[in-house]
C-alpha cells in the first residue's frame, strides 16, 4: 500500500496542491515498483540504464511531471513535484534512474516549457512527455566546472541560424539523449549577462559525436559521456528564449534540477533509513537485537534526525519557489543541507550493517556511492557555502 504523503513542513500545502493527483501518482509508482527494483544491481555493476525500466517511467507518466498540459504533460507544481519525487526515491533502489528523469525533466523539459517559443514547445514537448525523446543538457567544460560562465564553446549567429562549436565534458544522459541544451557562447564581448545562449540542439545533427560512456563510482545506471561540437548547424528554431538569455535560463533550471533531484534523495534517506531500522531490529548480537545497543539506537536516531532536517529544508525550498521569490537562499542550503546528510546516513546505514553493508550484493554500499555525488553535482559544497555566506551579508 501507499504510504501516507508527508506535505511540506511549512505547513498546510499551498492552495494549487493537487493531493488526489499526487495520490494517484505514487499509487501508480508502486504497481511498477517491482520492474524499477528486478536486477538493478546487475544494471549497477554493468554502468548500463535498463530499457525496461526507462520503459515504466515512461508508463507510469513520469516523464511528463513538469511539461504544460496542452502538450501531453501533468504541469505539477513544485510542492506536487516533490512529493512525487520524494515518494520515487522512497521505493526505486535504482539511484541512477531517478537521476536520469530528474535529468530529463530539469536539463530539457522545463527550460522548453518556460522559454521556448511556441513552434520549439510544439516540436519537443509532446515527444519528451511520452518519453520517446530523453532530455539532457551540456554546461561543464574541461576548463570550467563551477566557474560555469568559463566555457569556451560558441554558437556563432549567422543567416538561418548558429555555428556550434566547442567540448561538454561529464554530460549525464548523453549517451542516451535526443535533444541536449546546450549552453554556448553567443557574444564573447559580454560577460554572462547577455553574452550566452541556450540552444536545444538535436543529437543526431551532422558534427555533433557522443564520446564512450563515463565509468562512474556512482550512479551507475545514469550513463554520463562527453560531447563534441565540431562547426554544427544548429537553426534559429532552437534557441531558447532570447539571444543572450543563457545565465538566466540556466539559473531558473539549476532551482529546479535540485529540488528534483535532491526531493529523490529524501526519498532515497527514508528507505535508507526503514532498511536500517528493520535490520537493527532483527540482527541477533550476544543474545539480544543490536537496536537493543545504545550505541546503535543512537546511531539510528542521529540517522533520522538529519533525515528530518533534510526534510525540512526541501520543504522550506518547495515553499520559497512556490511563493514566486528566487528562493536562492533556500535552493543553496537544502542542496547543502540534504546531500551532506545523505553522505552522512550512508554511512551509518553501512557500519550499522557491519560487513553485510560492505558488501556489494546488500546494496548497502552503492547508497554512499551514489550519495557522495551529491557533493559534486548541481554545484559543489563548498560553492553553495559562498552563495549562502554571500546571502546573509558576507
């Protein structure tokens, strides 16, 4: 059965939350939870995102979560988004799957939706809601990583459209990709205001090569490979919003990738964090159940206190973006906040496991593996550290 959906710990949900549709989501996640869970594991160790599973995403209507009704999607709020999310990570053991939809949604699905003009919605959306065209999109250059306005990669205007130019490195879902975002250069005699665009660019147009897939430490079934862009022509028709219009384009995504993606790790803490429990209670130790032990029991309940606060702060996110703000402040530190959490729970989950959590065939372990990503992705720790400092007066 479902579990009961926790609303946003700010308190009652917003007026536009649709607790039915919710309800009936998640009810229809756990019908395909068995085909999200057979032989992930396999998939893992593999770096291989299973077809099948993709397939149920796909029927289970998640890829549509964030695209504009009159284009085939759901149009979820971002309170309605998170609570599907939550609940996803909550039942999918595969990590790498989530990440991939979240990927899908945030990198193509939402900047098509808010930016694009009407013939680009008309041409992607409807094929990214069934999930027949997969979304990703390319930032990161082997020369900028957080520095991301660094990057070197042109789009050169001229008659009819852009000359692309340039390398994206670490880009997840390329393999797998039809259409990539690409952020690039437009007028490198301005700065990031105004002087990058983001342009939606098909994968299989003549210049544009997918290098071999990344091996990863984590988040394995996610594939991740490099791009080059060698004097591609890419239309008018696939510029998003307007000329010059790339830091801000990116700076609306970037909200919604971590609320996507770091609402499945909350979810992913609560299974983490049941699993743990289950198993402190059955463990036998010296004649009696090791959550018996206070250094266990304490450990379990420091494990659902940072899960909380995890918590607590997607909920004080959800509810910044939902009041129309930037909500910078509040996107920064629930990034911080639930991924250092999520190491942190990973960890316990693996010594409260002893030597059955360092084995890979639990799945105990491949929770931290895919945790400590966290600390990466979606702009680092130590960045969000500057920009919370930079918030609050600094």
């Amino acid at each position: 059965m479902t579990r009961s959906l926790t609303l946003p710990a700010t308190g009652a949900p917003p007026a536009s939350f649709r607790a039915d549709l919710v309800a009936e989501l998640c009810q229809g996640l756990d019908r395909w939870q068995g085909v999200f869970n057979s032989n992930w594991q396999e998939d893992d160790r593999a770096g291989v995102l299973s077809q099948n599973r993709w397939q149920a995403v796909c029927e289970a209507g998640l890829t549509a979560l964030t695209i504009p009704e009159a284009y085939g999607g759901l149009a979820l709020t971002a309170a309605e988004l998170a609570q599907v999310l939550e609940y996803l990570g909550s039942i999918c053991e595969d990590s790498g799957l989530g990440f991939t939809l979240a990927t899908h949604l945030c990198s193509t699905c939402i900047p098509v939706a808010r930016f694009g003009s009407d013939a680009l919605k008309a041409a992607l959306l409807p094929a990214l809601a069934a999930g027949d065209c997969v979304g990703a999109h390319a930032i990161t250059e082997p020369d900028s990583g957080s520095d991301a306005f660094a990057m070197r990669s042109r789009a050169v205007p001229g008659p009819g459209g852009y000359t692309l130019s340039g390398e994206k490195c670490y880009i997840s879902s390329a393999p797998l990709a039809d259409v990539i975002v690409v952020y690039a250069r437009t007028h490198p005699d301005k700065g990031a205001l105004g002087g990058f665009s983001a342009l939606a660019v098909d994968r299989h147009l003549p210049g544009v090569t997918v290098g071999q897939p990344r091996s990863k430490m984590g988040l394995r079934t996610a594939p991740m490979a490099d791009l080059h862009f060698d004097a591609v022509a890419v239309p008018d028709s696939a510029l998003i919003g307007r000329e010059g219009q790339g830091f801000s384009i990116l700076d609306y995504v970037m909200k919604w990738e971590i609320l996507c993606v770091f609402a499945l790790q909350v979810g992913e803490m609560r299974r983490q964090l049941r699993r743990s429990i289950d198993w402190a209670k059955g463990r036998q130790q010296f004649g009696q159940a090791i959550g018996n032990y206070q250094a266990v029991s304490h450990r379990i309940a420091d494990m659902h206190m940072r899960l909380e606060g995890a918590a607590n702060w997607l909920s004080r996110a959800v509810a910044a973006m939902e009041g129309g703000g930037r909500a910078s402040l509040e996107i920064a530190s629930a990034k911080l906040a639930i991924s250092e959490a999520h190491v942190a729970n990973s960890l316990d989950a693996i010594m409260l496991h002893g030597g059955a959590g360092y084995m890979s065939e639990t799945g105990i372990e491949a929770g931290l593996r895919n945790a400590v990503g966290g600390l990466i992705y979606s702009g680092t720790s130590d960045i969000q550290r500057n920009r919370i400092a930079a918030m609050i007066g600094l």
